[in-house]
C-alpha cells in the first residue's frame, strides 16, 4: 500500500513491517530495495533524482505508524537523525499487508496539505473483493450453511462484515460468527471451540491472522476436532509456516484465496543477498543477522557463552527458514511494484492519481479511481502429502473484472477436502426440497433452515427447493410425485365400454320389441282384443314407447350442446306423450262403464277425438314448458371437476335447475293421475279389463322414477348418467310388458278369447 505525497528532489520511503524480528517484514524491505536499486541504476526513470530509503520498525501498532508518519514531516529527532540531511522531505510511506497503519497515516497526514495528499493506493486487491470472492467459492461449492471466526481487528471485522453482506445476497446463512485475538484468554478460546463443537454446519470460513489462527488450531487439537472444510484468505492459506503449527491436519483440505504467482528476475537472489539491509539500520541489521544464523555478535567488555559467534560472513542460502522460503513471492511483488508505482507519479488531477504502467515482466499495472488493482486471485487447496507435508495446489482463479458468471473458474484438477475426502462436503441447515414439495421456513431460523412439504392434490413443483406449488391446470392433475401435471381423463359414458354397449343394446332391444308388438297388432287390428279401447291410442302409445326407448340413446356419448338439449328434451316430451296415451286409455276404460249405466250418454263427449286432441293437449303442455327452458337457461356441456381429483367428467350441466324439475314434475303428475284412475277401475266387471294393466304399469314407473332420484343424486360420473338411462329403459319395459303384452299372450297363445262375446262378458263384481 502507498501513500503519496508530494516533493522534488530525493525521495525517501518508510517500509513499516510487523515486528523487529518478523523475518517476512525483512523479506518486504529487500524487495523495496531491489525496486530502488533498478529504479536508481534505470536511464529512463526519474533522471536527475535517486531514490532514499528509511526502514522503521512499528512492531504492527498503528499509533507509532502515525508517529513515525508526522515525523517524517516534521522533522522530528525522534525519527530521524542528523545523518538524514540526504532526504529533504518524504515522499511516500510504503506500509506492509494491513491497511489499517495506511489509513492512519492517511488520516493524519491530510491536514497539513500536502499536494498530493491524501491518496491511498493498494498494489494487492483490497480485502473487499476478497470478501466478496470468498462468498462466491462459498456459493460455487453449494455450501449455504457456515460458520464464520474473524480476527479482532480491522482486517477481520471489516473483511468478515463484507462477506456476511455478500453472502446474504447469495442465499448463504451463518450458524455464528465469532472473533479470536490473539491476546484473548484461554477460556475465551474454549468457548468459540465448544461453538464449533456444537454445531451443525461443516465449513469454517476465516479472516484470521496466523497467530490467532494457531490458538484456534491448538485448542481443536486437544478435543481432535477434525473433518471441518476451512476456507481461508491470503493472510494464511499459502503459509508454510500455518501448515508446520497444524501438527494434527484440522486444515487438510482446506481451501481459500492467495495473490496470483509472480515472477521478476533478479529478486530471489537479491532478497537472500541481505548486505544492503546493514546500510539502513545497523542495530536493526544486527539483531536480524543474530536471529537469523542463531549466533551473536562479539561486544565490547562482554563475552559470549553457550553460543556461536557470528562472523558476519555466514551464508544465507545455506539456511532453511521462513526468510529464505520464497512462497511469499508475490507479495513481494507487490512491494516491487509499489515502489514503480511511486515513481510514475507524475500526473495529478483534483488529488487523484491515475498511474498505469507496464513492469519488465511484463505485468500491467494501474488503479481505479478508489486506489484499486485489478482483483485477481488464485484459489489455492491443501493437499496433504504421504510424507506429512502440505502441497498448496492452484486450483483456479478469480478475476473480478469479468463478468459475474465468469469471475471464478475452477481448474481440471482433483481437490482434496477435509479427512482426504475426494466428494465436495455437504454443508447446509436443510436439504434441498425434491421436486412435488415446497419450502417452509423454520420459526425463528434463517432463510436456509426449513422444512419441505408434500404439495396438495393438483399442484406440483417441479423443480428444487421451491417456495409455492403451482396449480395445475383444471385439464391437468398432479402425478402420484406431485412433480409433473398429467391430463386428467375425460370419463363419460361411451358406446364403446361395457356398460354403455350394454344399455344400448337394451335400448335397441325395447325399440325392436315394441316394434315387433306394432306388428302384432297391426297384423290383427281387427279382431277384439285390439279393437277394444281405442286401437288408434294403443298405436300412437307404442310409438311413443319407441321414442322413449331411443331417447336413452342420446345420453350415451360425448355430451355436446346439441345433444344436451336433445336428450332432456325428448325424454320429457315422449315420455308425457307416453304417460298421455295411457292416461287417455284410463279415461276410456271409466267413461265406457259409466256408458253401461241407463240413461248415460257420457261416452259422446270423450269419443276418439276427444281422446287424440287430451293427448295432443298435455303432450303440449310438456312442449312449452321445454321451449321456455331452453329458451331461458338450457342444458350444456360440462366439464366436472370436483368428483373425482384425477379424472374429467363431461356432463351435461341442467342450467335451468326450475326447468329440468318442472319436466320431470310434469311427468309425474300424469303418471300418479293415471295412477289414481287406473286404480280407480281396477275392479270394473270386464272380462278383459286394460285398468288392472295400467295400474301395474303405473305402479313401476312411479317406483322406478321414486327410486330414481336418490340414485341419480348420488351416483357419481358416468354413472348418474347410467342411472337415469335405466330409469327410461325400466320404465318403458314397465309400459310395454304390462299393458301389450297380455294381449300379444291371447292374440298369438289364445285366440278362442279373442271374440267379442268373450270381451264383453261380465261377471259378479268381486267384494272389496
């Protein structure tokens, strides 16, 4: 990180590293210098000006990089000494991998308005696209349920508020989030391990520092807490140094974000060659070199026991230590270019600086208008080795400046997770719902804790982790899965099914047995038994009777909105022309005994056209009634729903409920008439008495239609359909066997009684 402020002439830098003895913060210096040094020998950079250098030690306290930073432009001795006359005013601060110095020195520095000042700019990705990265690896990897531990500071509260925000906005719910420092007391550490140990989520994700992650790590070891998926930031997930302290493997497996490899030239050799350090603070030098090769310098009236004297000619490249491990590499670099960057400094505008420049290995380097480089990172995975070691594999990248679909892609490379698993672990609060089940949110849990519920008859989802079952179509059906919607089946009653091939088969045979009666009686219409009460009515009633046999067969069939019409039409006008006949026949048999009493002359006025124009007169009664329902509301197609779930029942809805009542109503106020007077003349003293026949007759049709509503009401589908044509088969068998056949009996089996003597003769009247 870099903050600038203007100066011409000598420029110096303040490279503020960790501690006194953090070899990494020596590591940064090197490369610091290794930048000055091309930058000072270059021909073409910054001609007529060297760069300077003072290395200051602020051991991570932001306080003292505040101090040193008003020192530097104040010009206090207690920050520079006499020997500093060669920097005449600094240049730029260079601060190590925390922003939080940078953004104090910031702070301070803007008062005294310095020309360049403020700007705060970042050779590595700020942790904000880290943040935002991690949630994104988090979502790739289907993990919507974690738990979070952060360092007590800004890297992590800031880093760790970032991710929570973004993870919200990709579905991701935390199970706790909890922060560790490193001064935190031993009991502190217990609790956040016994949160881990109680809960359910199995990935860990992490803005830790080393030293606060290894007291997680120690306290872990002691319960043999393993089998969690850690995901970590740069700050350790490519740290040798991280993988030595996990002696019991916890992060084996794990998976995080680093800064993408690098490369210069030259600088490996000059980071290991650490002769130009001793030129900037000697005392410092001294105690680095000391710890370095474990030795110590001879002093002045002191001696040195129980320890190996250093010479100052030890050899760097002979040593195996986190100074000459060059993982680090690019963070190196990004102290390299930090230096570059301040050395392109040359343009101002409204206290913004726009650097870009291009490094000799031919890296692009610029800042967007928040101080920003390009957000790269590689994804790194540890993979444990047979040895015990750590191998930290690359196993894809994050470029934030592509679009969202396509920042993160992941390597044709096999990962290791945590306990050496090759299967991506499974962390949420509740498994996806399947498709034919819904989301319901558990009270008082986030969004990703819930329970999936079946979705009711008629609807389906048919895909993952749903929050609504859909409603299918009323032509549809949910299947048995509840995932898919199925056609229901149209059920009405088809000639081609047992039961209508049945009924149509009655209904043809009633017709062609009335018609074989019509031969009967045409082929003997002279003799007694035809001629007596009105042959003509006998006729026109078995027509009738053939009508109503055919009438059932229009409610066979797919219903359509002429055959709705049709068939409660025609029933109600045949079956009333019908039920005319029989009542007119009735008359007749009542009239002619009242024309064997002396004096009567009552058969004049109900001859036979009396009898055809009664017939005539209630069959249109029956007409009328009929114009005027459908006129009003007729019958029509429909489509019903709600007997059956899984199947579609065509029907013909009544529309006029009124009209349908008032034709059946009609029907059966001729029927219970010609009932009464049937019965009524039961007992006349004819030998051949038609009254006793139509009293039969009367009494089924009545008992059929009785029965037929609560089985019509009651049938469901097809089969109220069903019902009611067994209604009209039932009761023109009634009219027909009853009334016919008794005479066909003595026309064919008994002629001697078809004479008119025989006809005729009467007898005693039977008592009651």
């Amino acid at each position: 990180m870099l903050l600038f402020h203007s100066s011409t002439g000598c420029i110096c830098m303040y490279l503020l590293s960790a501690s006194s003895l953090n070899f990494r913060g020596f590591q940064y210096a090197q490369a610091m210098l290794f930048a000055i040094e091309e930058i000072n020998n270059s021909t073409h950079m910054l001609p007529g000006i060297s760069l300077g250098y003072k290395i200051y030690d602020v051991c991570g306290s932001i306080a003292r990089s505040v101090r040193v930073a008003l020192a530097s432009v104040t010009r206090d001795e207690v920050a520079f000494t006499p020997s500093d006359t060669a920097c005449t005013q600094v240049q730029a601060n260079m601060v190590g991998t925390s922003s939080s110095p940078g953004v104090g020195i910031s702070t301070v520095l803007g008062p005294f308005h310095i020309p360049l000042h403020p700007s705060f700019l970042r050779t590595i990705p700020s942790d904000d696209y880290q943040s935002r990265a991690l949630a994104q690896l988090v979502k790739y990897f289907g993990w919507t349920w974690v738990g979070a531990i952060r360092t007590n500071d800004d890297y992590g509260n800031n880093g760790m508020a970032t991710f929570i925000e973004t993870a919200q906005q990709l579905g991701i719910c935390l199970e706790y989030s909890v922060s560790v420092f490193l001064t935190d007391t031993p009991n502190k550490i217990r609790q956040i391990v016994d949160i881990i140990k109680s809960s359910t989520s199995k990935v860990i994700v992490t803005f830790l520092l080393p030293l606060d992650l290894y007291a997680i790590l120690q306290e872990l070891s002691h319960h043999n807490l393993t089998g969690y998926q850690w995901v970590g930031t740069e700050s350790w997930i490519f740290d040798f140094q991280t993988a030595a302290q996990d002696r019991h493997h916890i992060l084996d497996g794990a998976i995080g974000l680093f800064i993408p490899s690098a490369h210069v030239s030259g600088m490996r050799e000059f980071i290991l060659d650490v002769k130009p350090l001793n030129s900037s603070s000697n005392k410092l030098f001294t105690e680095f070199w000391e710890t370095l090769f474990s030795c110590k310098f001879k002093q002045l009236n002191s001696s040195v026991e129980n320890q190996r004297e250093c010479t100052g000619h030890e050899d760097v490249t002979e040593v195996k230590n986190t100074y000459t491990d060059m993982t680090l590499m690019p963070l190196f670099y990004n102290v390299y270019k930090g230096v570059y960057a301040m050395a392109h400094t040359d343009v101002v505008i409204l206290k913004r600086i726009k650097i870009q420049f291009v490094t000799k290995e031919g890296d692009e380097v610029y800042f967007d208008e928040n101080g920003d480089p390009a957000a790269k990172y590689e994804i790194i995975n540890w993979q444990p080795r047979e040895n015990g070691m750590v191998d930290f594999v690359r196993v894809g990248l994050y470029d934030a400046s592509l679009p969202a679909e396509k920042q993160l892609t992941l390597q044709n490379k096999s990962l290791i997770w945590a306990q050496n698993s090759l299967q991506v672990p499974s962390s949420v609060c509740s498994e996806k719902c399947p498709p034919g089940t819904r989301k319901v949110l558990q009270k008082g849990k986030p969004v990703c804790c819930f329970d999936c519920l079946r979705c009711a008859e008629g609807e389906i989802s048919n895909a993952t982790d749903l929050t609504i079952c859909v409603q299918c179509h009323p032509d549809f059906w949910s299947n048995e899965r509840r995932d898919a919607c199925v056609k229901k089946e149209a059920e009405f009653l088809s000639y081609k099914e047992i039961m209508g091939a049945l009924l149509t088969a009655a209904s043809l045979f009633g017709t062609c047995m009335t018609a074989v009666v019509a031969f009967i009686f045409f082929r003997y219409r002279q003799t007694p038994v035809v001629r007596a009460n009105n042959s003509e009515l006998s006729f026109l009633l078995l027509f009738s009777l053939t009508l109503c046999f055919l009438c059932s067969l229009t409610f066979i069939g797919r219903p359509s909105e002429w055959s709705c019409m049709l068939r409660h039409t025609a029933f109600g006008i045949t079956f009333v022309l019908c039920i005319s006949c029989v009542l007119g026949k009735t008359i007749v048999v009542l009239m002619a005994f009242r024309a064997t009493l002396p004096g009567s002359d009552v058969m004049k006025w109900f001859g036979p056209a009396q009898q055809k124009l009664s017939v005539l007169g209630f069959t249109l009664i029956q007409v009328i009634i009929c114009i005027l329902w459908l006129t009003i509301s007729p019958p029509f197609p429909f489509k019903n729903f709600k007997i059956f779930k899984d199947k579609i029942i065509l029907e013909c809805a009544l529309g006029s409920a009124v009209g349908f009542w008032a034709v059946l109503g009609y029907i059966g106020l001729l029927a219970i008439l010609c009932f009464i007077l049937a019965f009524l003349a039961r007992k006349l003293p004819d030998n051949f008495n038609e009254a006793k026949f139509i009293t039969f007759s009367m009494l089924i049709f009545c008992a059929v239609w009785i029965t037929f509503i609560p089985a019509y009401v009651s049938s469901p589908g097809k089969f109220s359909v069903a019902v009611e044509i067994f209604a009209i088969l039932a009761s023109s068998f009634g009219l027909l066997i009853c009334i016919f056949i008794p005479k066909c009996y003595i026309i064919l089996l008994k002629p001697e009684k078809n004479t008119k003597k025989n006809m005729m003769g009467k007898g005693a009247p039977k008592s009651s």
